[in-house]
C-alpha cells in the first residue's frame, strides 16, 4: 500500500513541499485551517495569512526548485529579476554595490507578489492527483506511537480522525504541532514590526534593489512588475506602527521614505494600504521528534532583513524530499525516526548560518553608538573595494553555497 505523508499547514511552505512530494511520486494529505479562496475572476486580492500584501525576494536557488516543479513559467508572470544591488546607511558615505553581471551570474533572484505565488501553487495542488487538500480544518490533536503518528482536525463541530507514518509540521511560527510535541522553543523579540507595501517613484526600478540602515529601522526598496512599482520592507519600532499604518498616513509615509532615500528612487508618488507584522526570531530546540519534523516558520522564523526566511524554507523542504525519496526507494518507512534526526543534522549548518548572518545584521546595524558606525561605514568601504568578498556574499545571499 502507498504510504501517505500528512502535511499540517498549506502555507507557502506547506503547499511547496506538497507539490515536492508529489512530483517524487509520494502522496500528500494536506490540512490547512483557512478556507481557501476559489480563483474563477481575475481578482489578485490577499487572501491568506503566507500570501498576503508581501513580495518575498526568491533566491536563485528557490527559483531552481520552481523550475524543477514545472511552475516557473507561470510565477515569472509576476516577478522581476534583482539585476544590482544597493546597500546604503542614512547619514553614513559607506556604500556596497552587488552587480550581477559583474558577479556573472544572470540575476541575484526573483521578486514575486505572494498573493501570485499563492494563487499558483493552490491551483497546481487543486490539480495534482496525488494530493488531498482538506482546508478549512484546524488541527486540534497530535500524538504518535512507534508505529504511527495520530491527528484530530476540526471542522466546525465535526472531528476528523487520522494516522499517518509521517507528520510534517508546517504551521507556522505559532505552531501547534510543535508545542503538541513538548518542544520548547528559542525566542528573540527584535521589539520591531515591520511596515509592508508597494509604492510607485518617479524614476523606473532598473531592476535594483536597496537595502537602507536608517534610525527608523533597516528598509528594503525591491523591484516589481511594473517599470515603477516597488516593494517596501520597513521594520521599525513596535509601537510606532500607528504612525505609519492607516489610509490618513500616506503622505506622511511617502514623506519618510523620501527623506529616508533621497532622490535615488526619484519621487515617492503613491503608496498602497500599508500593513504590519510583528518581527521575532522563534527557533525550535528541535525539528524532529519521533515520526513528526517541523518545517517551514514552525521550525524557524527569522528577522525579513535580508530576504532568506522562505528560501531557506524551501532550501529543507527540498533535503526532506530527497531522504523521503531514498525511504521510498528502498521501500522503508517514510517516518523512521533516524533517519528524520539525519535530515535535521544535515540542514543545521545551513541554517545556523542564515540565521546568525540575519540576526547579526540586525543587531549590528540597529545600534547609533559612532564607533560602531564608523565600522558600519569601513565595512560597506571594505565590501565594495576589496576582491573576492563580493561573489562569496552574492553566492551566498543567493542561496547557492547550501
Ligand atoms: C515582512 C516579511 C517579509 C518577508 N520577506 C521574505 C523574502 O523576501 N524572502 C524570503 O525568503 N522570506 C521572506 N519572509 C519570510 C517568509 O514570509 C516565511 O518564511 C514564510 O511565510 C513561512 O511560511 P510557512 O508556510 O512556514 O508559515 P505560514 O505562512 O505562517 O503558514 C502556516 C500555515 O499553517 C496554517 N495553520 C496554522 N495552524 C494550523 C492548524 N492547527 N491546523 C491547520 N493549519 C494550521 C496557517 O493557517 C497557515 O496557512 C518575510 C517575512 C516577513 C514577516
């Protein structure tokens, strides 16, 4: 008989892996607690907690995987490439430039509109036989034995009961899953929310991206579709949100990004309705217990400063796949408890690294005191002078050295 994988939490993360499992022919039971839109008008509007008002900044590395998929062609609908990179501190004459012909590589990513990423992975696992979508369903319950893993999920007063060999936990940073096994987590409130929304300047994108260090926060300027359209990242401090979310705020919003970038974008003309999220880092003590692992936020949630949060998700979903399909192959159990630990240990090199170098820009960058930001200063000076550092920060940022 088949062995079935169920996968709790259809957010980007979840619904990515799904479609990974499938294409290597595994069978996927997919529980989502939202009730899922129908797509049969145009209408691009948010409509989930993962595919909301954001744009995620796609590494070269996820966008590999998309194309592996076969859903490539659709998604680039709406992304852009990032052709340069721009890394700037307010006040500061230190600046780092990342330009991906010099690094010879064709792009450093891929901006997309998650509403788009969403819409198309739901409609390619609406499509996709092997995948079961039960959305609308919260799961309430999760044990296991030696043999199984054990679910309830509910649905209004109804109570589903199922079992599988392998519990993916995908629920985000707030998982469920993951306090149902006891594992206790690693949590750093960065004190900050971060403003999200797309604006249009004067002057077209160029397919550039920016990173600004100000003392409101560090804020991330990213190319859209759409010559003059681009995407805002703003975390600032928590409680100051008001000041800037709410539709009498725009032009006291365009008015700060203006002071905030100078004239490099040109004018900030319009902004869109502006939403905030809080920021934390929340890491699990462990992924894997038994015949559960966690993925996706439920494992790791880190600071959006440098765009890696999802690619490193996908950069795990994409591992998980391969020690599933190896089981598979040798017609093991896909929830052996071994080889889950073997998964976990492979991926903490990756992503100690990620979350130490998203975490350490934050803190370093967040502090006024002169000496430190003088370093700051001789840094980017260092980075945009001295050969060699360039292409190993480009690699890296593009999630190619995992
Ligand atoms: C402002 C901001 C900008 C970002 N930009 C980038 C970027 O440019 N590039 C990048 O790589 N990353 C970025 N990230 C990170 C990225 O958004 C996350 O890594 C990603 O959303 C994680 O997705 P997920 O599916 O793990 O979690 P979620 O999106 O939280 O999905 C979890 C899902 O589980 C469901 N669920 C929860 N509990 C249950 C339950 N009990 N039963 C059933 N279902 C349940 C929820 O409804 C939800 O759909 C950004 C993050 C922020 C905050």
């Amino acid at each position: 008989m088949q062995q079935e994988v169920i996968i709790v939490g259809g957010g980007m993360v979840g619904l990515s892996l799904a479609l990974m499992l499938a294409k290597s022919n595994i069978a996927v039971k997919l529980l989502e607690a939202i009730q899922y839109p129908n797509y049969d008008d145009a209408n691009l509007a948010p409509y989930h907690s993962s595919f909301d008002a954001r744009n995620s900044a796609l590494s070269r590395r996820s966008v590999q995987i998309y194309q592996e998929l076969g859903l490539w062609d659709a998604l680039q609908e709406h992304a852009v490439p990032i052709l340069e990179v721009h890394i700037t501190e307010q006040g500061s004459f230190g600046k780092a430039r990342l330009q991906a012909e010099q690094e010879k590589v064709e792009s450093f990513g891929q901006v997309i509109e998650n509403a788009w990423l969403g819409r198309v992975l739901l409609t390619q696992v609406r499509a996709e036989p092997l995948i079961e979508l039960i959305d609308g369903v919260k799961v309430t319950s999760l044990n296991q034995d030696a043999d199984l893993a054990y679910l309830e999920a509910q649905r209004g007063s109804e109570v589903l009961k199922l079992q599988s060999k392998l519990v993916i936990a995908a629920d985000g940073r707030d998982s469920f899953c993951r306090k149902a096994l006891g594992i206790g987590v690693d949590e750093h409130d960065y004190d900050q929310v971060a403003i999200v929304t797309t604006v249009q300047t004067s002057k077209p994108h160029n397919h550039v991206g920016f990173e600004r260090f100000s003392p409101l926060g560090p804020l991330a300027l990213l190319p859209l579709p759409g010559e003059y359209r681009r995407s805002v990242v703003w975390p600032v401090k928590k409680g100051t949100e008001h000041e800037w979310v709410g539709e009498d705020n725009d032009q006291h919003f365009l008015n700060a990004l203006q002071q905030t970038y100078g004239d490099r974008a040109g004018k900030f003309q319009k902004t869109g309705r502006r939403f905030s999220f809080p920021l934390s880092q929340v890491l699990a003590e462990k992924q894997a217990v038994g015949r559960v692992v966690l993925m996706g936020n439920a494992a790791h949630t880190i600071h959006p400063v440098a765009g890696q949060g999802f690619n490193l998700c996908m950069r795990d979903a994409y591992v998980l796949v391969r020690y599933l399909k190896e089981q598979l192959a040798q017609q093991a159990d896909l929830g052996d408890a071994a080889m889950l630990q073997d998964y976990e240990k492979s991926r903490l090199t990756d992503q100690q690294r990620v979350i130490k170098f998203c975490d350490s820009v934050v803190r370093g960058f967040s502090n006024q005191n002169p000496v430190l930001k003088l370093l700051r200063n001789t840094g980017l000076i260092a980075f945009d002078t001295i050969p060699g550092i360039k292409p190993l920060v480009a690699n890296y940022a593009m999630g190619l050295k995992a």
